[in-house]
C-alpha cells in the first residue's frame, strides 16, 4: 500500500469497459457475436492522435499496467516499472493504451463472465482464442477510439507475440514495434511446461470439467500447482539460487514433508496468492494461445516471409538467462527482420533474473529501451 | 570490439567513399555507429551494425543506426550468403579470436568486404621493439600487452599473405595516418609509414 503516490506513478487509475456488438469470427471457426473489453489508459491522447501506444499484456497480466487502483493496493500495476511520467514509456509523451485480452478474468469477456446465450458463466464453452483473434479485437478496439495508427505496439513474453502478429494482420497501424522476452513460437518444451499445468487443473476435483462456477467451486490445487510450476520456468537456476539458496525455514531438517525449504515456502505462497487473482480456465486459454502461436505456419513455415509486409521498424530485447523465451528465440526474429531490410535493433541483457526480467527495472534493460523511445518521443513533439 | 574508441577514426571517410550508394551494408564491431551514420547520410544504405557492447548499442540507437547485439567470435552462422553488398569491419580483425576464418565468412555474407586495421610494421612499432625491446605503444595501440584487446596484430604484408593463402582478392588498399592523410611516401613504403591500413577485398 502507498502512503503516497510516487511522483513517476501515473497514480490512481480506473479501468473501463467497452462493449463490441458486431460479430468476431474467430481463428478455432467460432464466433463471439457481442463481447467486451475492460482497458486502461495512461497519459493524454493528442490532437492528432499520433502518440498512442498499444501494450499488450501477457500470460497472467491484465489491463492494469500501472498506477494503482486504490490507495489500499499492495502493488501497483505490472509495468510500473517502465510505464508512467518519466519513466520509459513515458505519460507525459504518450498516450498508453492497455487492454485485457479476450478470454481474460479481469472483465474482458472470458469464461467467467455470462454467456448471454445461457444466463450462466461460459465456463469451458467460452471459445479458444489466439493472438490472431486478440491482434482482430485490438484493431476493433483502435477503430472505436477513433485511433488510426498506434505509434508503437510493445509486448512482453506473450504480448511481444501479439506485436509481431500486429506488423502481419495490420502493418500500416502502427509504426514503432517493441519485441521484449518474445519468441516466434513455442519450442516443445515450452509446450510441454504448458500441457503439465493444464492437466494439473484440469485433474482437480472441484474444477467440474471447467463448470465449478456453478458448482461454487474453484480448482484451487490444480491452479496453485499450475502457478508454481510457472514460477519456476519463469525465473532462472541462478535466480533461485541467489534468492533462497538451499535456506531452510526452521534453521533445521524436520524430516518431513511439510515446507521446509524457504524455496518451497515462497511457490507455495505464489501458487495461493494467484489463485485468489486468476481463474483456471482463463489460464487454459492462455496456455493455449500461446501454444497455437506460429505465424511462419501460415507462410511456409518462413518467418521472413510471415513479416514480409512489416512497415514499422522494430526493437527486439532478449535476456541472457531466461530459458523459457530464450535469447535464440528473439534471434530468430531478429534474422527475419534483417532478411526483410526492416529496421530493428538487438540487444541481449546480461541478467540472472530469467524470464521475469522484462518487468524488472535492469538498468541496461532500460537504457536500450529507452534509448529507442526517445526517437518516439521527438517524433510526438515536433 | 574497437581498439580506438576515443580517438578520430582515420579510416572512415575512405571507406564511405569507397562503398556505393544505396547499397546493404553489415558493419561488424560498429562501435557507437559512427560509420554507418555516416553512410545513411551520405550514401543512403541499409545497413546493420553487430556489436557486443550494450552501451555502443545504446549510443547507435540514439543515433538512429540499426545495432544487433552479436560477438564476432561466435562467427556470422547466422547470415546467409551474399546478403550484404559490403561487409565492413574497422579495427575489429586484430581483436577477434580467429581473423582467418572471420575474413572468410565475411566473403562468403558479403560480396565485398573492406577491413582496416593498425599497421604493426609501421615504424614507430618497428623502432620500440628494435631499439626500446618491448612491445610497442603507439597512438594507434594505445594498450600495453596484457590489456590490449588486439591479439592478432599484422602488418600489411601479414594480411596481404593471409588473403593470397585464402583465394582473397584485394580489390583496392589504403594506408593513411591518424589524420587521415596518405602521402607520397606512404604509398611508396605502406608497410613502413602507413598507420591505418584499408583494404577492399573480395573472394577470387
């Protein structure tokens, strides 16, 4: 909880609600007839509407990006670290824009929220969606805020997918494009990490094949082990170590299999904590974008080719010790970016934080990143 | 990757005027993006600078140069062939692991490739090892032995070796002083009075 508002906090902020009555045919070959979008907004649009910039969230994030919701909140918003007056993504420069993607339990429709068809919660009826469909709905939602062009599209991990797939379903909307802790899809691996959480949700016994709405239920273990199995995949061997080590709780072994290991103590505390923020079949939805995400697939299985069309120019950021979005992951944007004579820049931050680093404020981080928006912010004043 | 960060950089302008307009350019080590700045400038390319610096890389993003972040030593595996119309690396040959087998790559990802480097057969190299017996410390070698990142030093007739052994063509050379002048006498004993050498290469 602030006792005061950090000066370079964008302070207390309110989420709205827009609601879509025009039909969305969806990738899976459904279609969500009227739907709703829950976002944020940081700074002020221009006359022009030239400084508006488009964050797109990832895995377990929402619209809530920055500031505070109330003077009550634990924690601010899950980019403070780069979004606010001052800071990199700079409010007094732009105008930030951040949704809650659809299928997401913050109050864009999902499958907690009623399905009008049946006056219950959609459940596992509420339709896959991919980052194409999110990329679909995002345009929607430029074209009711009367935004033409985002300056810049920027992402993280799940949301650096959803930059790229801007630049191939949209190229003229937007000019600038951020790629952080990204890939241009998942590797077997990541599946995998992806398959073992969904099966530990969807094996508890109070998730009711996705209904435990309506069984007053949540599927709290499956969803705490999901969580902490992310956990682990999201920070580094090295980060693990430098922050528990083997440290144990009660100074001593107690032979037994209560939490022992302070390691132990702090997954558990963030599988519970999660469960209390997040509903279990949103968190299969997104597990299941991810995987989906290939947009060489529908190209040959080229990735140039995919990002042949690409109008803005980019910025690619990877960290050197996150093993879930690799560094040769963002290379791999990076060699498909070049072969197209598209503009970009590439760095690899030296850090032990893994994959979490990209809401970290590393100072080398930062500079990069900054760098390449003031460019952005020259071009919003002249 | 540069071994003369601070200092004016004597062979630049010879390699701008050297490269084609509207041309695609690789700049292996490009520092803080000097060159291809100005070769946008000047000779509107295209071009990308590898760099293992983050803070060079900071410095051509402010100036609007495209800067990937690569170690040269890791070689250019990921380039195809004949991708850049110039492959360009200053004063980065001496500093890398394996010049022989970076030249070949960069002739096999760039139809041309321009190198410069310190000339170690310059005099003021030759007279402190003759006659002062150690390693020599000149303008161009600002570092002593144990620091310097230049482990591969040559001279002209080293690199001019290098390339005959390789099927390298040397399609034009350079020498100049720090302040970028070639004189008569230079380029009658290159390898004795020349500073900076700046080499035009391409595979036979």
């Amino acid at each position: 909880m602030p006792d005061t508002i950090p000066e370079n906090s964008v302070g207390l902020v309110t989420s709205q609600t827009m609601h879509f009555d025009a039909p969305l045919a969806l990738v899976c070959g459904r279609t969500l007839d009227n739907y709703d979008l829950v976002y944020e907004t940081y700074g002020e649009l221009n006359a022009d509407k030239s400084n508006a910039i488009l964050i797109c969230h990832a895995l377990s994030s929402d619209q809530h990006a920055a500031g505070y919701h109330s003077m009550e909140d634990r924690k601010p918003g899950w980019w403070e670290s780069c979004i606010g007056p001052g800071k990199v993504i700079d409010t007094n420069h732009f105008f930030v824009v951040c949704p809650n993607n659809l299928g997401g339990c913050k109050g864009s429709s999902g499958p907690s929220s009623i399905n009008p068809e049946t006056g219950k919660p959609y459940g596992p009826d509420f339709p896959i969606v991919t980052v194409k469909d999110w990329v679909e709905s995002q345009a929607r939602f430029a074209d009711k805020l009367n935004i033409d062009t985002w300056l810049a599209v920027i992402g993280g991990s799940l949301g650096g997918m959803q930059v790229l797939q801007w630049n191939i379903d949209f190229p003229g909307r937007l000019k600038h494009a951020a790629v952080i802790a990204a890939a241009p899809k998942l590797t077997a691996q990541n599946i995998g990490f992806n398959e073992v959480a969904r099966q530990a949700i969807m094996h508890d016994v109070d998730f009711h094949e996705g209904r435990y709405y309506e069984h007053n239920t949540v599927p709290r273990r499956g969803l705490m082990l999901a969580r902490m199995l992310g956990h682990i995949t999201y920070l580094s061997d090295d980060a693990m170590r430098e922050k528990f080590g083997r440290e144990l709780r009660q100074g001593q072994i107690s032979y037994g299999f209560d939490v022992e290991f302070q390691v132990e103590s702090y997954l558990r505390y963030q599988g519970e904590s999660f469960v209390d923020r997040f509903d279990a079949n949103t968190y299969l939805l997104m597990t299941k974008a991810l995987d989906y995400f290939d947009p060489a697939g529908d190209f040959d299985d080229d990735l140039a080719k995919a990002l042949s069309k690409a109008k803005s120019d980019f910025l690619v950021i990877s960290f050197s010790s996150d093993w879930r979005f690799a560094p040769e992951r963002s290379r791999e944007i990076v060699k498909a970016l070049r072969e197209n004579q598209h503009d970009v820049s590439y760095a690899e931050i030296e850090v032990s934080h893994g994959h979490d680093a990209f809401l970290i404020p590393i100072k080398e981080y930062l500079d990069v990143f900054g760098a390449w928006m003031g460019h952005l912010v020259k071009e919003v004043s002249s | 990757m540069n071994s003369i960060n601070n200092q004016v950089r004597p062979d630049l302008q010879t390699i701008c005027e050297w490269i084609q307009p509207k041309t695609r350019i690789l700049d292996l080590g490009c520092g803080d993006g000097t060159l291809l700045s100005m070769l946008k400038t000047e000779r509107d390319v295209n071009g990308y600078g590898l760099e293992i610096e983050i803070s060079n890389i900071v410095k051509c993003i402010n100036s609007g140069v495209n800067a990937i972040h690569a170690d040269l030593n890791a070689g250019l595996s990921e380039f195809d062939d004949k991708a850049f119309d110039y492959v360009v690396m200053t004063q980065a040959l001496q500093a890398v692991e394996r010049p022989d087998r970076l030249l070949n790559d960069m002739l096999r990802v760039g139809r041309e490739g321009i190198v410069t480097f310190p000339n170690f057969g310059h005099w003021r190299s030759r007279l402190q090892l003759f006659f002062g017996g150690h390693m020599p410390m000149t303008p161009s070698l600002p570092s002593k032995w144990f620091n310097t990142q230049n482990i591969h030093l040559c001279t002209l007739q080293d690199f001019e070796q290098l390339c005959a052994d390789n099927n390298i063509k040397i399609l034009q050379r350079t020498v100049v002083d720090r302040d970028h002048k070639s004189s008569f006498g230079m380029r009658l004993f290159p390898n004795l009075l020349g500073e900076v050498a700046i080499y035009r290469i391409q595979n036979s």
